[in-house]
C-alpha cells in the first residue's frame, strides 16, 4: 500500500464489474477513479507545498492533526479523509461469490450484539441516519465492538478507534444504481463485503488496542 507522499491511486482489488449486480461498474469506475483520485491530487497538491509533512504516514496526517498549521489541518483532514475512508471502503469490499461470513466471525458479533440480523440492523440504521454524506462505521473502542457514523470525510482513527469496517453513504457511492434509495443499496453492500478483511482487521485491532 501507498502510506505517503507522493500518494498514489492503487488499482481495486478486484475489477471494476466484479461487484455486479449489487454495486454496479460504472459506479465502481468513478467511485475509484474519478472521486478517489481527486483527494489523492488535491492531498498531493497540499503536501507538495508543505514537504515538512511528506514523510508523514495518511494515518499520521490524521491522528496528528492538531500538530498541523491552523491553516492546514481542515484541508489535510479532508483530503486525507477521502483517501483514507475510501480505500478502507474499496478494500473491505469482495466479489459476492466470496463475501462468506464464517462462524468465528459470527461469534465474534455476537459478543457485543444479540444475533447477527440485530447487528446488520443497528448498522443500516446508523447508515440511513446519516444526514448529507458520511459512512457508517464498525470500530473497536477499548475493546468494544461498536457501530458510528462520521460526516463528510471524518474518520474514526482521528477519535483513537480502531475501524473494523465503513459504508459509504455519500450519494456518488449509489446514486447510479439506486438513485435516493440508501437503504437498498446498503442490502446490496451487505452481499459483497470482505469478511476475512473484517476479520483480520479485528484481530489487528485487538492486538493494538
């Protein structure tokens, strides 16, 4: 993976009609790059004048934030928050023949909700109550599983939470295949993510909680 300057928009891992029929490939065309690769130049632009943060990590232009100039830290935090969100997103996502959920993972959800069908709920809930653009998050704080939503291109490490997996609700995500319909397009999400990315993830975040 790309981790600094000059960033670079890496290539899905799985081609662009592989999420058909639930995300279709138009949508994943400029989803990745039209939309994607605009934060990435306008992160590079801003970076290119400021080569003190080059070396600086995309998690490290956003956890360190504060330590940024007063005039820099909106825009990093936006751009950089559309590069990191989106790549988590394109990432923990995997043609629908391999979106299988294995029982290790199951368990692991219902440590910290009653079944599995209440935890996709609380998720399409959290999903559907984002006002404007945003994502709905499964994060990890201080051991807990737990379900948010950031606004516009907010992210959770920003708040020291160790994300396990995001949806993208910004409307460019469906509007081409669901048109104002969110709640249809989560349903189809859930038939194409990565559950061994969640899971390795989780573990991950466990280890460095």
């Amino acid at each position: 993976m790309n981790y600094h300057y000059p960033f670079v928009n890496k290539p899905l891992p799985y081609s662009y009609d592989a999420l058909e029929p639930y995300i279709d490939q138009k949508t994943m065309h400029l989803h990745h790059d039209r939309h994607l690769q605009t934060y990435i130049d306008n992160l590079n632009a801003l970076l290119k004048e400021n080569p003190q943060y080059q070396t600086w990590s995309l998690e490290e232009l956003l956890y360190r934030w504060q330590e940024l100039p007063p005039s820099l830290q909106v825009p990093i935090r936006r751009q950089a928050g559309g590069v990191y969100n989106h790549r988590f997103f394109f990432d923990g996502m995997t043609p629908p023949e391999k979106s299988l959920i294995n029982l290790s993972v199951v368990r692991e959800i219902e440590k910290y909700f009653p079944d599995f069908h209440d935890f996709s709920e609380r998720l399409k809930q959290a999903a559907l109550s984002v006002f404007g653009s945003g994502y709905a998050w499964v994060v990890l704080d201080h051991g807990n599983l737990k379900i948010m939503t950031t606004a516009n291109q907010d992210t959770p490490i920003g708040e020291n939470l160790h994300p396990i997996l995001n949806v993208d609700v910004w409307e460019h995500a469906y509007y081409l295949k669901h048109y104002n319909l969110r709640g249809d397009y989560f349903d189809d999400w859930l038939h194409v993510i990565n559950w061994d990315a969640a899971k390795q993830r989780f573990l991950e975040a466990v280890k460095n909680a």
